[in-house]
C-alpha cells in the first residue's frame, strides 16, 4: 500500500516550497510540487512606469535580484527597439556571470552538499589518506594533510558542543549516504573553503554593479556605471582590475575545487545516474551579449525535445519568434481565478487560494509550457543545449568532466548521464567553468572598447502613444528566465513574469502533463519514508527559488505536518 509523506518546507532554497509523494515497495510512484507563496509583483507593476520596473521586479528575491533586474530592463528595450551601447552590455554580462559564479558555488556547497555528504563520518577519516584521495583528483594547495587535520578538529568541537549550526538536524548515517570518510572530510574542508570564495564574487559583484543584493547600475538604455578612467568615483581601471583579480581567484576555485567535487560525488554515487532525470524536454535562451542588437551570444540558446540531441533547435536572438510566439501558462492547478492556458501577453493575476486537492489547484506557482509541453530549464538545459550544437566551451568542459567522472568511477560514461539527479549538478559546475572564462574574456572586450576611446554607456529611451508590447530574456542561473509587458501610453499595462523556478516546478496542466520537479521524483528510490534524503537530493539539484512568502501552518494556526529536514 502507498504510503504518503510530505516535505514542508523544503529548506535550503530560497522560498517556501512543499513537496509530497507517494512511495510503494521503496520507490516513489507519484509527486505534487506546491509552492506555498504568492509574489504579486505582476499586479504592483500595473500603471507604474516602464524605466521603474527592474527596481520593483528585483525584489522579488533576495537571492535572483541582479537576474529579474536585467530581464526587466531588457523586456522595456525590447518593446521599444532600442539598442543599448556595447559598453552597457560587456558591463551587464560581467555583473551577470559573475553574478551566476556566486550563486553556482553557494547553491553546490552551502545548499546541496549536505545531501550527499555525511559531516560526522568525516571525524572517522585519516587525514593522510584524504589528502591522497584529493590529490589524486586537483593539485588544489588546500588540499593538505594539516589543513584536513584542522578541518576535523573543527569539526569535532563543533560535534563535543552539542551545537551544530549549519549541520544540524541532518540525515547523518542514513542508508543513502555513501561516501567514504575520507570523501567526506575532503567535502567539508571545500564546504568551508566555498565560503571565502563566494565572498569574493560577490565582492566583484558589488564594485561592478554599486551595490548587492538589489543592484544599483542598470537603466532602461544601457548602465548608469559611468565610465572615467581619472575619476576615483566612477569605472575606473583601478576597479576594473580588483575585479579581474577577484574573479581569477573564483575561477580557480572553480576549475581546482567545484569541479573535481563534482566529478567526485557523481563518481562515488554513479548509482544515482540513473535516477531523477524527468522531462527530458529542454529549453535555454542565448546570453552574454556581443552585439547591440541582441543578434549574437558567446552562450547559444535552443530547445531539445524528447532527450533526443538530434532534435535541437536554436533560439537565436532577442526577437526570434520562435520563443516569442510558443510561451504559454496554465493555470488548471494553480490557485488563480479560472481555468485557462495562455500567453503571457494575455494573461492576468487574480490569486483565488483554495485548500490542497490532489486532483484540483494546489499551488501557487503557474505551469509554463512551449509548444503545449513542459520544459526542464536550467544549467542542464543549457548544456544540453550548447553540445547539441557544438558551442566550444560547452563540449570542452562536458566532455572533460565527462571523462573524469568516468575516470574515478570506472565505467564509461557519456553525455545521457547528465539527464539526472547528479547530471544537473555535473551541469552547473560545466556552466561555472565557461562563466568563469567568458567573464574574463568579456572584462577584456570592455577594456579593450575604452581603451579606443568609446565610453558610451547610455542610450536614452523614448516611449511613443498606443500600446507597445515587449519580452525580456536571460539564461539565469537556474535557467530560462522571462519578463513580459505590454505598454500603453508610456505606462504598464500588463507584466508577466515566467521565470525558471515556474518552468521546474509548475503543477500539472490540463492535460495532466507533470512538471519538471514533479516527473523528476518519479522512480526515485525511497530508504527510509520518514528520512526523506532521496527527495531532497533531487529537488536541491534544481536549485529551487520559490520567492517570498509563505504558508507554514494551517488556517487555524496549527502545525499540520514535521519533518525533520536540513
């Protein structure tokens, strides 16, 4: 007999999701994904101004700020065909990529580690062997035997405390974790490590942008980083190069740590490549920018039906109708008024909350289809993506990382593993690699543009009478992202916001279709039902980002479900 266990909330993401799902003889059968929020940004947008729309829309998190900043931006240029200068986009794709390397490392390490790393078995490690064990796979200089020394004495007097902080209330020994001591004394060592060098991300991040969370130096028309290299207040070559430097350093984090862990867990759980994998329907959109137009990307963006990398299809610019005319959203199981599938253009917002029900509405989130299907967006998506078309960066990392999970786990493995739980873990560190050599070769393309004496970095807008109508894409670091307005008389009629955490993890639609988060459970198997680490595994892989407010008790102020989860 089915046995039913719910996950609420779902932590370690940034939002407040709930999960349940059904598991029969140790395997999930069937799964809801309910987001338990309603944004509103759309509605607050209505009769505002188009230039104020990024500064509104960026609150929708805390985490995705710099990405619903330029989606917004880009939505209001699109609309009125106006090009920026190629200053303002070299600027918007560094504070971009080095926006996603920040995210990318906190999302591994700080998010996601912790699922498939045990903490308290590191105290049972030789430390010798761990650094055997690490060299063996990165000449990374932290990687010594007094350094895992001191990670373990860390972590034992964190464990004689009796206060764990961020390791508390975790599944440690449950059945499912796997990795040997040594494996897991290595993985706090880099977990503690990924703490300085997300900071230092963000560091770049906040010189190049004024300010994060919640970015200062984007407008409607390009940047507002005034650019004098003899002006101690604006963009200078000073600034410029503390953030080269300080994304060097991330890079080599990236290519010396993130990588090689990554290779590691997939390596050491090759099990789990079999599992999670899902819609196999897959959509990214092209980014970082090389032109004013918006007509060429260093990233490629397309779609891939079916799993099947024959079938790749490109989306090649901002105004390709292909993504244009085949974004819809459903609302059959979505706690809004009505019940219809339509384009973002056409839709509305009118929150109508019921209670759960299986088989009616019992989400706040929407479910974006293309083409009447559902998509998996993400890190995944892009790379998938950018192999089927042969994008250099994409192959070169795929197929290295490729070859070294293959490597350590001693079976050969190609490009079909990645559609999995571990596979879109593989995916994001792919994805990191390529941001951290496009943010420096981008850095360089900027540079290289003031140093012939263009400093242009504003183009001003100008909003006609009647009504306008506009979309605004960006490859997010969870994925397609995009934001959708219709402009009348030089204010907001509509705003749409379809964004990737919606993609993955949007209810059924009234075909009965899953979403990606839904359909990805499916066949996952189960240990231990009230441990539930095998869910958490797979949603984590997402990288959910469910923002901004939240439903924890029922109407009575009850609790109506526990589950220890970390």
């Amino acid at each position: 007999m089915a046995q039913r266990i719910v996950v609420d909330p779902v932590t370690r993401i940034e939002g407040h999701l709930r999960i349940d799902a059904e598991v029969d003889n140790g395997f999930i059968t069937k799964a809801w994904s309910s987001g338990q929020m309603w944004r509103g940004i759309e509605n607050i947008l209505q009769g505002r101004d188009p230039r104020d729309a990024w500064v509104f829309t960026q609150r929708i998190c805390g985490v995705c700020t710099t990405v619903h900043a330029l989606a917004s931006v880009r939505t209001v240029e699109n609309a009125l065909g106006l090009e920026i200068p190629i200053n303002a986009q070299y600027i918007r794709n560094l504070v971009q990529s080095i926006h996603a390397l920040h995210d990318h490392i906190v999302h591994f390490y700080v998010l996601s580690a912790l699922d498939w790393v045990d903490v308290v078995s590191a105290l049972k490690a030789d430390p010798k062997k761990t650094t055997q064990l690490a060299e063996s796979i990165s000449n990374w200089p932290g990687n010594s035997t007094n350094r895992f020394k001191a990670v373990q004495a860390k972590v034992q007097a964190i464990v004689d405390s009796g206060q764990l902080g961020p390791f508390a209330n975790a599944y440690w020994g449950h059945p499912a974790m796997a990795l040997p001591p040594e494996a897991n004394l290595m993985a706090v060592s880099h977990y503690l490590e990924a703490l300085d060098y997300q900071r230092k991300a963000n560091e770049a991040l906040a010189i190049i942008s004024g300010k994060t969370p919640h970015i200062q130096n984007l407008s409607v028309g390009g940047v507002t980083a005034a650019i004098n290299l003899d002006n101690e207040a604006t963009l200078n070559m000073e600034r410029l190069y503390w953030v080269k430097q300080l994304v060097e350093e991330v890079r080599s984090f990236i290519h010396n740590v993130y990588i090689p862990d990554i290779v590691a867990v997939a390596a050491l759980y090759k099990d789990w490549l079999q599992y999670g994998a899902g819609v196999t329907n897959y959509m990214a959109v092209p980014d970082m920018v090389l032109d004013t137009k918006g007509e060429s990307f260093d990233l490629p963006g397309g779609t891939i039906m079916g799993g099947d990398l024959t079938t790749v299809k490109p989306i090649k610019s901002f105004n390709d109708p292909y993504f244009h005319d085949n974004v819809a959203e459903c609302i059959s199981h979505s706690w809004y008024d009505g019940d219809w599938t339509r384009h973002p253009y056409e839709e509305d917002t009118v929150p109508k909350y019921t209670e759960f029900q299986d088989d009616g509405k019992y989400t706040w989130l929407k479910a974006p289809r293309f083409q009447g299907e559902p998509m998996q967006v993400g890190p995944l998506a892009q790379v998938l993506v950018g192999y089927a078309q042969g994008h250099e960066l994409t192959v070169k990392y795929s197929n290295d990382v490729l070859a070294r999970i293959s490597g350590l786990a001693g079976v050969n493995v190609g490009p079909a593993v990645l559609h999995s739980t571990p596979g879109r873990h593989a995916a994001r560190a792919i994805r990191a690699a390529m941001l951290s050599d496009l943010a420096l070769k981008h850095w360089d393309l900027l540079v290289d543009n003031i140093g012939s004496g263009d400093l242009e970095i504003f183009n001003k807008p100008t909003f006609p009478k009647g009504i306008q109508k506009g979309v605004g894409f960006h490859e997010a670091p969870r994925g397609a992202l995009s934001h959708w307005i219709v402009i009348e008389d030089g204010t907001i009629k509509n705003y749409q916001c379809v964004v990737p955490s919606t993609w993955n993890a949007g209810p059924r639609d009234d075909k009965g279709k899953a979403g990606p988060y839904e359909a990805s459970l499916i066949g996952n198997p189960m240990a231990q039902p009230d441990m539930p680490l095998e869910v958490l595994r797979t949603i984590h892989s997402f990288d959910p980002c469910i923002a901004c407010a939240v439903h924890m008790l029922d109407p009575y102020g009850q609790e109506f479900a526990k589950v220890k989860v970390l």
